[in-house]
C-alpha cells in the first residue's frame, strides 16, 4: 500500500513539473474537469492564430501532433487543458510554449516569409527519407533558378 502511494505522489509531482509553467495560466487538476477561463482562453486563441498563420487546419495539427481531432477541437474550444501534448503541439507548431501561453497583446508580428518558412519546417517533420529527397530536388532546382 504504502509503494501504491508513493508511486501516486511521485506521478503527481511528475505531472505537475511538466506543467509548472502553465499553472500561472490556468488550474491544473488532475481528473477534475474545469470550465474555460482567461488562462485557458487565451491559449486556446494562440493555437487557432498560430496555425492559421501557418495556414494549417486544426485537423492537420491534431494528425501531425498524434492525437485525434476532437481531443485538439477540446483544446482549441478550452474545454480541456493540454497534458505531455503539449511539447509536441508546440513543435508541430513551430512556436514556444511562451508564445502559446502568453496572452501578450504586443508580440511582434512575424513576417509572410518567415511564416511560411515555419509551415514549410512544419510539414517536412512528417514526411519520410524519400518525399525529402524530392522535396530537396525541388528547393536546389527553385534555389537555382533565383541564382
């Protein structure tokens, strides 16, 4: 009984050292189903901005992240609070979990070109060796042309 235990606490407290940096943000508990607030809204509008200026739907975020859409639709409406995703959905969206988290009016606009860099950097995280070996054929060839 008392390893059960130990186990339990020790989970709890792996769990939330993952998240101390959301818990200024928003009440993390775990099993407890909370209704959205500020924290969880302004995170939830971070996700949908940010893969609208990669010009990815949510749906495509949710497959390249690992998870099914309705869970990632739970995100974006706040109706959930993320867990170890989280990590993966700010790689997949090539941003920091302080960009998804702040509610910062003033953050600095990025430029087209460094978007869709981003997207670009995005999409090659999930494709295989041989889509990149095309891929690259076609950047040497465009890059060429510039030149």
């Amino acid at each position: 009984m008392r390893a059960a235990l130990a186990n339990e606490h020790k989970s709890s407290i792996i769990h939330h050292v993952l998240f101390v940096d959301l818990t200024t943000y928003c009440t993390w508990t775990r099993g407890a189903r909370h209704e959205p607030n500020v924290g969880m809204e302004t995170f939830s509008s971070n996700l949908k901005g940010r893969a609208e200026q990669l010009g990815i739907s949510n749906a495509e975020v949710a497959r390249r992240v690992g998870l099914i859409e309705r869970r990632y639709g739970n995100y974006i409406s706040g109706t959930r609070q993320p867990d170890r995703s989280l990590v993966k959905i700010s790689s997949v969206l090539k941003t920091s979990l302080d960009e998804l988290l702040s509610n910062e009016v003033n953050k600095p606009a990025k430029s087209t070109k460094r978007n869709l860099q981003e997207r670009i950097a995005s999409a090659v995280e999930v494709l295989n060796e041989d889509d990149l070996a095309r891929i690259a054929i076609m950047l040497d060839a465009l890059a060429a042309a510039r030149s």
